[in-house]
C-alpha cells in the first residue's frame, strides 16, 4: 500500500526538519520543501531514509505564488497527498514601526500570510471530498506572538500570525464538511535559528525565566503535537489553536 503523503513547507531547517523527520518514522511519505537550503532539505531527507522512512525534497519559495502552484504539481506526481503543514515563515528582522518599509511588510506577509493561504488553496483543491478529494488535514504555523504581541521591533511578525489565527478559525468554517480538518499550533520560545534575528538562543534563553515551564522548547515537541494533530487520535480537533509554549 503506498504511503500517505505529507507536505511540510520550510522542512530544511528547525521546527520543519523535526516534523520532517517524526513524519518519516510514522511511516508517512515525507515532501521537504525549501527555499535556499538544498545540502540542509537534503540531510533531512536523508535522515528520514536512514532511519527507514521515505520522501523527497523540493525547492520552492513559499512567498512566490508560482513556486507554490509548481510545488504541488510535483507532489501530485507521487500520489495523493493527505496533510500539509504550512510551516514555513520568517521573522522579517526588527524595525520599529516608524522605520517600517512596505517592503519588509510585504516580504513578511508575502511568506507568513499571503504564502500559507495560497499553500492552504492549493492544498484545499486537492483534498476536498466537494472536489473530487477524498478529505485531508491541514496544520497552519502560528505563533505565541499572535496573542502576546511577541517582542517589541516586530510587530510586523505578529501581526502577520494574528492573521494566521483568524485565517484558521474562518477556514474551518469553510472546509469543515470537505472532509478537511484544520488546526493552527501557537509555538513559543523554541529553540531554532529564526532567533537569529533578535540575537540567537543565548538571547531566547534569558526569557526563559518568564516562561512558566522554565525553559524554552524544543522542535521536536512542537512535531510531536503536529503529529498528534494528524493523527485519528485528534479526530474531533478543529479550527483550534493550539499553544505549545511551556504556558507563556
Ligand atoms: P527557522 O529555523 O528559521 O527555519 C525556517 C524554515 O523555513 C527553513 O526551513 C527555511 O528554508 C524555510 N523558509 C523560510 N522562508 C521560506 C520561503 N519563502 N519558502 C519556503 N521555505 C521558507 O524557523 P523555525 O523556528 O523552525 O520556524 C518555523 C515556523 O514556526 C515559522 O512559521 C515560525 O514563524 C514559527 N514559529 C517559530 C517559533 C520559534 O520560537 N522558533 C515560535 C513560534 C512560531 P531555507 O533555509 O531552505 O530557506
């Protein structure tokens, strides 16, 4: 029997990576998309292969529409695809908002936003039973700073997941009876190079005292509830937010 076939956008690096490779162990088909990152997509893929799993990585720049439209021509081409994960997205660097550029709102809302719908269309198309689909989930990547505000020089940043939240609550309303179930997950601290762009995890982890937790998290629990929420055992999980972030 062929295996399911799951999608997940920014896979070369960080959360996407640890979805990638936990996916692989379920014995999903795992599709590791990209942007720039060949060598790090395809040590992903190698990865998923060493340790007995399957996929493939593709290129594709989640903030081009043609990019998005070609990635999913591709995956159609090895079968059925049954989740994506619509993770990829970019701080956008820090600037207060009196420096803010319509360029850098648009670069950021471009991947973050205008991206993850556009990948959620196409993904939308294929899986819904009113269109010939057979159903499928669809897990959109959200963060904390859509109800905290996130930190002060990136306002663009959360204001860009605020859009992802409400996105998600109105999707769910639109596919529910499509066969698709939706969910968006609300990250905290974790500990992966988009941090980069406020001064790394050193930085990150002095906040961690004002994470109830402790500490930061991990990629690999943000996967595991990703994987929770694919999986039958979340079967009545829709339209929901979900936080991972240690209760920050
Ligand atoms: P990361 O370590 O910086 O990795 C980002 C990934 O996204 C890379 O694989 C990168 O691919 C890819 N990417 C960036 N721009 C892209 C584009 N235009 N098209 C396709 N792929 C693109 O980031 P992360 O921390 O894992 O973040 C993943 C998601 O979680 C993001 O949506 C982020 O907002 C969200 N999140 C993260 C945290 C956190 O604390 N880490 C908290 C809340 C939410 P290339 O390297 O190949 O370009």
């Amino acid at each position: 029997m062929q295996k399911k076939i799951i999608l997940i956008t920014g896979a070369s690096r960080g959360i996407g990576a640890s979805i990638a490779e936990l996916a692989g162990s379920k014995d999903y088909f795992v599709v590791v998309n990209y942007a720039k990152n060949i060598s790090e997509a395809n040590n992903v893929v190698a990865k998923i292969k060493a340790a007995g799993g399957d996929g493939c990585a593709i290129q594709a720049d989640c903030g081009i529409e043609a990019d998005i439209v070609r990635l999913f021509k591709e995956v159609d081409k090895l079968g059925k695809l049954d989740t994506v994960v619509a993770n990829a997205g970019i701080v956008g660097g820090e600037v207060h908002i009196t420096e803010v550029s319509t360029a850098q709102l648009s670069e950021v809302f471009g991947i973050n936003v205008i991206g993850l719908m556009l990948t959620t269309r196409e993904a939308v198309k294929r899986m819904s039973t009113k269109l010939g689909g057979t159903g499928g989930k669809i897990i959109l990547m959200s963060s904390a700073a859509s109800r905290t505000g996130g930190i002060a020089k990136e306002t663009h940043y959360a204001a860009s997941k605020g859009a992802v939240d409400s996105f998600t609550l109105a999707l769910a309303k639109e596919v529910g009876m499509d066969g698709i179930r939706v969910a968006a997950l609300r990250p905290g601290l974790i500990r992966t190079e988009i941090h980069n762009a406020h001064g790394g995890i050193p930085v990150i982890e002095k906040w961690a005292s004002g994470v109830p937790l402790g500490r930061v998290g991990t990629p690999s629990e943000v996967a595991q509830t990703v994987m929770w929420l694919c999986s039958d055992d979340a079967s009545y999980i829709h339209g929901a937010l979900i936080d991972v972030s240690g209760g920050r």
